[in-house]
C-alpha cells in the first residue's frame, strides 16, 4: 500500500525529538555494550520519533530528508550513545539504496512501517546466474544492525559464462540469510555488527542492481524517485553524509562526560584539589573544544555538498567526489583527538565502566579503523586526486 505523507517535520524538530530520547538511549547504553546489541527500547524510541523514515521516500510516509539533517540529528543520537547513533547512520544508507530499486520492489521493502535495512559495499560473496535472477552465496561481516533489520542490501561478484565478473548489489530478506554471533569486540559492542551468511540463496533479477554504475550515481532504475533530490547523488558522498553525524556526536558525549566530572575531581598526587584550576585542563578543553568544532565544519561541508549538488541536480566532479571521502576522514580524525585528549585528562577513575567516557573512547577508535573512514586512507586519495592521478579505487 503506497501512502503519502503530508507532515514532514523539519530538522529542528528531529533534532529535538532525538533530544528528549537522549537519557534514555544513555541509560540504554550499558545494557546495549554488555549484551551486544541495541536494546530493544531504544529501537523502538527512535522508530517512534521517525528515525528510520528520514531516507525513506515520501509516497511510503518519508521523510527524504536531507544529508544536514542526517548529520544534525545522529550527532544527537551519538551524543547519548555512540553505537545507536552509528547503527541509525548504517541503516539510512542502505535505505536509501533501496529507492533506487523498481517501484515494485521498493512497494514490497517499504510495506514494513519503520522498515530497518543494513548493509555492506563489501563484494565478499558470489552471484550465479540462473533463470530469474541470481544465486548468492557467501558472507558479509561488520553488518550493523542486523539484529533489528529487516531486509539486507548485499554485495556480490556476478560470475557469468559470456561476461566479466561484476559486483551487483541486491536487496535480501534477512529471514533469507543465516547470523553468525561473531560480534566480539573492544569497541562499538552495542552495534551488534554481526556477520551474514547466504548458502544458495535465490534472488529475484529485479532486486539485483549492477554496484559499479551505483557508484557512479547512474545506476537507479525506480520511476518513482527519479526526481528526488536525495537520490541524485553517488552513493559514497551519500554514504560519508550519512555516517560522520554519529562520530560528531562521540566527541560531544566525550566533552560532557569529562566536564560533568569536573567539578568533583582533584589530580592525585598535586597541590590541586580541582582539576578544574589547573592550566593543563584549560588547555585540555580548549583544544578538545576546538577540534569538535572542527569535526563539524567538515562534517557540515560534507553535507551541504551533497545537499547543494542534489538541489541543483548537478554533475560531480573528481575532485569534489574525493573531497567528500576527505570531509569524512578529517571528521573522523579531529572528532577521535578529541576525545583522546579528553579520556587522558579523565585520570585512572575512567578506567572503571560506569565512567562513559572509556566507552566512547574505544567506540571512536573502532569507527577510525573502518576501510571506508580511515582518516590517512581518505586524506592519500584527496591527496591523489589533487595531484591530478587516477584514483586507485572505485570507492570514490
């Protein structure tokens, strides 16, 4: 049934939403890292305030929200905790994957109100053709969310008698894949970034879609949503919008934490009964401060970028594609020094689980070493590029 929304709320009030569900997301928080996944509250929280429509399409009750939304609003949801505000970032990528399929599939997807999609760009699988469609067999790590989702968009290298192999995304039922409980990690527990198998799975040629013209921003066949300003864009400035958000949020929640526990702390062994007077800590927060506010400028320019080229319907180039990866990496590394600088000054109490801060202290350092995040991976092929070579991936 194909519905159309005529209240769609602004990103102010999304943001605020998200701001009044941030105690419970916090207190949810250990609860989420101890047993490896979301809990089951705070999903429902954030499907209640339309978390998971806002990459949706409008006939279906979306949002289509723009990318400055996206990163406005999973930094309020990283700011309470950091594996929910990635896990929401992951599922609006492949969502909006999803509107690129033919109305038909995206009618049977979108039928699930709140409908939760994860996914990967990893080609880690093969896809035999056969009479109809595809079928995949393989497996995906890193699939966050996937405890909560519905369908899974997966990658796969069609292998076919009369062609080269080519990588094709294709839109599967999670009931149609097996879970491997894999998720054992130093950071981002709460993810549940578990690893999905398919053994012979048969997929429908209409819910198959070739990656390589996907990239490229060419690729989506849905009628539909040929005029949407959000799918006018290659998926990796999409998918850099959409995730740099929840990292903001991380750095802020680390700057809370450390100046909530301010006021009661001393640094043992000194004349200072106050960390708070000591000019080290003036330092300390300041340059913290700083390099959160310069987390969001990259984080802000990466998506009025996307925003702007989408509005215009505008063509991208090289350069701009590989600032976008760029705008991603040094959000990533500003948003991780600073919390670095804020678990060092938080002294040998953080150490202990209750104190926030050693949580999203490691939930950064996972979310650095991400292929597609990695600060020094995304600085090389800005770099590249500004030096007028080929870019040595289809990444871009």
């Amino acid at each position: 049934m194909v519905l159309t929304t005529t209240d769609v709320p602004t990103r102010e009030q999304l943001v605020r939403r998200v701001s009044e569900l941030v105690p419970q997301l916090r207190e949810n928080a250990a609860w989420s890292e101890q047993n490896r996944r979301i809990h089951d509250d705070s999903i429902d929280a954030l499907a209640d305030a339309g978390i998971f429509r806002m990459r949706v399409p409008a006939r279906f009750g979306g949002y289509e929200a723009d990318a400055r939304t996206l990163v406005d609003v999973a930094a309020e949801i990283g700011r309470a905790d950091g594996s929910t505000g990635w896990t929401a970032s992951v599922y609006w990528i492949p969502t909006w994957m999803a509107g690129l399929f033919p109305d038909h599939v995206q009618d049977e997807v979108f039928a699930t109100p709140d409908v939760r999609i994860c996914g990967t760009l990893s080609p880690s699988a093969m896809a035999t053709p056969t009479e109809g469609g595809v079928v995949v067999n393989g497996k995906w790590g890193f699939i966050s969310g996937a405890l909560h989702a519905h369908w899974q968009v997966v990658v796969a290298v069609q292998i076919a008698p009369d062609s080269e192999p080519m990588p094709v995304m294709a839109l599967v039922p999670l009931s149609d894949l097996q879970i491997v409980d894999d998720w054992n990690t130093s950071g981002l527990k709460g993810t549940g970034s578990v690893t999905t198998v398919a053994e012979n799975v048969f997929v429908p040629a209409d819910r198959v879609l070739p990656l390589g013209v996907i990239m490229q921003g060419q690729g989506g066949v849905s009628q539909a949503n040929a005029e949407s300003a959000i799918h006018r864009a290659p998926l990796l400035p999409v998918a850099s919008a959409s995730s740099v958000g929840a990292v903001l949020g991380m750095a802020r929640a680390a700057r809370d934490t450390f100046l909530e526990r301010l006021p009661e702390r001393k640094i043992t062994y000194t004349n200072y009964t106050s960390q708070a007077e000591a000019p080290l800590t003036h330092h300390q927060v300041a340059n913290a401060t700083l390099k959160i506010d310069q987390a969001e400028f990259h984080a802000h320019r990466l998506a009025d970028l996307v925003d702007a080229k989408s509005a215009q319907n505008a063509p991208w180039s090289l350069e701009e594609r590989a600032r976008a990866r760029a705008d991603m990496g040094a959000v990533i590394r500003l948003a991780k020094e600073a919390v670095d600088i804020l678990a060092s000054a938080s002294g040998g109490s953080s150490v202990y689980s209750e104190v926030a801060i050693q949580r999203i202290a490691r939930d950064i350092q996972a979310v650095s070493l991400h292929a597609l995040m990695h600060p020094d991976t995304n600085t090389e092929l800005y770099g590249r590029v500004l030096c007028g070579l080929e870019p040595n991936t289809l990444y871009v």
